[in-house]
C-alpha cells in the first residue's frame, strides 16, 4: 500500500503545484508617478474681468492646460466652486477629457450664486482621500477669499497633510466685469464692479495654513516657484515609497517534496506507475482540462481577455462578471438582468449603461438614480444621468414639433395623391410597417465631444458617458435615418450638459440635508 499512498501524494502535490490556488499577495514598487494634485478653480462672474486679456478665466484655462501638459501621467482632479463646489474632473490623468471639459465652462453652468472656496477645499480633501489615501496637494485658483471662506479653509486643513497652494489670478488695478449677456457686472448700489487681487491678504493666509502663494504670469515661473513642475516621484509626502499589491504564484515550492517523493521511486517496478500521470480523462462538453487548474471565474476571465466575451459569461459565477460579459457580448438586456441582482452602486450604474444601450431610457435614468442614492459623490453616474435626462427633456420638446411637421407632410402628400389620381402609391403605402418618429425609448445621448469615453466594466467607474448603439442595433433602414436626424438637433453643447449635471448634483445634495 505504500507505494500507492507515495503515488497518490505525489499526483496530489502536482495538481496543487499546477493549480491556481496557491498564491500570494506581494508589493511592488508603482512604475507610474505618483503626485496626486486636486486643481481648485474658481467659477465666478468675477471670474470674467479683462484686467488679464482677453479674461481671468481664459488665463486660468491656459494656465491650468500648460500645467496638465507638463504632469505627465500624475493623476490630476479639477473642482469648480461659485456658490457651490462640483467636481469637474476626478482623479485621472486623462488629458483629453480635461481638455474637453475646461474649454466647456463658464460662470453660468453653475447653479448657485455666491463664492465658497471653502466647500471646494472640503471636496478637494474628500478627492484625495477616495483616490489617493489623503496623499496629494490642492492648488486653489482665485483672487480673492472672504473671512467665511478662509475661516472654513482652516476647519477643512485642520490635522490634514494636502498642503494648500494658491495662485493669485488678475492685477491690483483689477478691471470691470462684461457679463455673458454683454452687460457690465454691478454692485447692490448699481455702481460698476471693478475686482482686484488681493495679493497680501492672500499671502498671509497662504502663509497661515502652511502653504504657498504666488501671482499667476504670463510664463511658467509661478508654476516652477510652487514646486507644480518638478518631476513627479514614486514616493508618498511621507517619504515612503508607494507599494501596488500583486499576486504572485507560490506553488513550486511544492516541487520539493515532490522531488523526494519521486527520488523514492527508483525503486525496480516504480517505474510502471508513471504512465498514470498521464492518464487524463478525455474532452467533452462536461469536463475540459482547463478545469483542473483554473477556477470558473478565473477562466471567464482568461476567456474575457481573449475578446470572448460570449463564452466567457458561460463561465463565470460571479453574476457581476457575468453581466460585464454579456455587455461586452453586447447582449444588453441579459447584461441589465445580471447587474439586477446587485444593490450597489456600482451595479446600478451598470445597469443604467446597459439599459441605454438597450434604448430604455426612463428605466436607465432610474438605475443612475438608485446608484446616487447609494454613493452620491459618484460623478460618473451624475453625469450619466444628467445626460439622458437631458435627451429625454429633449425629446419632450421635439416631438410636438415634430409631429406638426408629420401631419404637415401626411396632408401635402394626400393633396398630390388628389390632384394625380394615376400616380404612385405614397412612401407610406410603399411601407406599411414603418413606425412613427422615433420617441423616447429608442433615443440614445449624442456623442458630445465633451465627455469622455470609458467602459462600464466593473474596474472602471469612472466613465462619463452612456455608450451609444454599435452597428449590431435592431433600428435598420430608414428607421435608423429617422433616429440620426433626429439626433443631430439636439445641440452638442458640452456646458449644458455641465449645467445640468451640476444642477442635480446641487438639488441632491439639498435634499440630503
């Protein structure tokens, strides 16, 4: 019996020694920079003085563009505040949606009045800590801070390591205000407004808080003097070097017992044993020899890497990979049924991109919701859900206009018919099975150049933008003409959608008061 016993340990130290089931956790050090920077820009009508030509606002735009340029591959998160604080960009070093997004805004996208830094060094702080484990710096953007906003900056910085780096926008002499109307801003007594910056004040506070200040210049040197252009480390501000968790396979080291267990078999007639190692079952629908080593989830992946997307869902347990398969088998519906089955927010956002793409909007917009209502600061479901909110008040106001402009049509056309009784039969009876105008089901978000484009799979939360239909959609043919005219009035402007989406983001924010 010992023989058979050594035979069978053997085989049952190779199987582990093969399978995936030994690994462990190992830290590497990160190959990419690591100098998280959350940019603070400050979005108010005051923002639009020509002291600084052709505005503050577009000196601050460049500024803030030459500055993502330079980081490189450091991840850089833009806040907005007036009134109120948004974020604009999160952590990312995504240069193009950064780009996209600073050329769109604008005092008016915001939905309140006023000007509160201190709510964007707040949102500022919350940032760093879900991207970056509290580590980074905040550069604020402005001319000025009022006492309720320093005083609230204070609080915010109070015991925290992000030191605050400011850079004064504008001159002393400051300028008067044209407002987007053309009108020149006032003060309560109607007196014109003339903004300065305030340089002392804020190098005193900089100065308070244990950061830096500098005056914005036409060249690089107020960048390069607050330290923003250095070349980015692989090091946190503690000074310890940043560590990625990887996994690492361990199961050699069963080869060495495996080794003495095979030294035992040279023994006369041991070796009559080995063509058992070879004796595996064969292929068959039930049972592959994959199976042995990989776990069901860990061959849908394999599986998902080799863009098998369909085959890989047969695989997979876990009912969210398995609706991130079925999405990018582009089986939308089974996809939303999958993501159902969760109640994060994850899995609602999920499901609200699957149904888009499905062309359920109103069920979609319900799906972006449920995943606010569970993680409110998640911008990408914000901005999804602005934007088919969007394409759905749209709608609304095309389709009376629209089906004015059908009964205008169908009437012409019964008058030709009248007035030539030996013409043709009409489009419409040519296709007696073709629909009315396309409605809000069918309607997808346009493609708008300022939003960017990322998957819903489960690593990456942070898409901005509801797929839209592949060529594989059911609506062929002149429906499809129908649907892309259609499309193409509803004006690609990347502001609005901001607008709305800030204006959400605000109203949600007061009912979780």
């Amino acid at each position: 019996k010992l023989p058979w016993l050594a035979l069978g340990l053997a085989w049952l130290l190779a199987l582990f020694a093969c399978s995936a089931e030994l690994a462990a956790v190992v830290e590497q050090i990160s190959q990419k920079p690591v100098d998280p920077l959350v940019v603070i820009l400050e979005l108010t009508p005051q923002m639009l003085a020509t002291d600084t030509p052709p505005t503050r606002l577009e000196q601050a735009r460049r500024k803030l563009l030459d500055l993502l340029q330079k980081r490189s591959d450091a991840q850089t998160a833009i806040v907005v505040y007036a009134g109120s604080a948004h974020t604009l960009v999160p952590l990312s070093d995504d240069l193009v949606t950064s780009h996209n997004l600073l050329d769109a805004i604008r005092p008016s996208i915001m939905p309140m009045t006023g000007q509160r830094a201190d709510l964007a060094v707040h949102k500022a702080l919350t940032l760093l800590k879900q991207g970056a484990l509290g580590q980074g710096r905040i550069l604020l953007l402005t001319s000025s801070l009022s006492e309720q906003e320093r005083q609230g900056i204070r609080e915010a910085l109070r015991g925290q390591s992000p030191p605050l780096l400011i850079l004064g926008i504008g001159t002393a002499e400051g300028a008067p205000v044209t407002q987007e109307n053309g009108s020149l801003l006032k003060d309560d007594q109607g007196a014109i407004l003339v903004p300065r910056l305030d340089s002392a004040s804020l190098n005193d506070f900089a100065d308070q808080v244990g950061g830096s200040y500098r005056q914005a210049r036409g060249d690089e040197e107020d960048l390069r003097s607050l330290g923003l252009l250095a070349s980015p480390q692989h090091v946190r501000s503690d000074g310890h070097l940043v560590q990625l968790n990887t996994w690492a396979d361990q199961g050699h080291w069963l080869l060495l017992p495996l080794l003495l267990i095979a030294a035992l078999a040279g023994r006369r007639g041991w070796l009559f044993c080995l063509p058992l190692l070879f004796m595996f079952p064969q292929n068959s629908q039930a049972f592959e020899f994959q199976d042995l080593w990989l776990r069901p989830d860990q061959q849908g992946q394999r599986l998902l890497e080799q863009h098998r997307p369909a085959e890989a869902a047969q695989r997979f347990d876990d009912v969210r990979w398995k609706g991130v398969a079925l999405y990018e088998a582009q089986d939308y519906a089974s996809a939303a049924q999958q993501f159902a089955q969760g109640n994060s927010a994850t899995d609602h956002y999920n499901r609200g991109n699957a149904l888009v793409r499905s062309g359920e909007l109103e069920a979609a917009l319900d799906a972006y919701e449920q995943a606010l209502d569970r993680q409110p600061e998640f911008p990408a479901a914000q901005a999804n859900r602005a934007l088919v909110q969007g394409v759905l008040d749209q709608a609304k106001v095309q389709k009376p206009a629209q089906d004015e402009q059908n009964k205008a049509d169908q009437g012409e056309e019964g008058q030709q018919a009248s007035q030539d009784p030996n013409s043709s039969a009409s489009p419409a009876d040519e296709n007696p099975s073709r629909t009315d105008q396309p409605g809000t089901s069918e309607s997808l978000p346009p493609d708008t150049s300022g939003q960017a484009a990322s998957g819903s799979a489960m690593d990456d939360e942070h898409t901005t933008r509801p797929p839209t239909p592949g060529a594989d959609s059911p609506i062929t043919g002149e429906r499809r003409q129908e649907l892309e005219q259609w499309l193409r009035q509803i004006p690609d402007d990347p502001g609005e959608l901001l607008r709305r989406k800030f204006r959400y983001e605000q109203q949600h924010q007061e009912k979780t008061r």
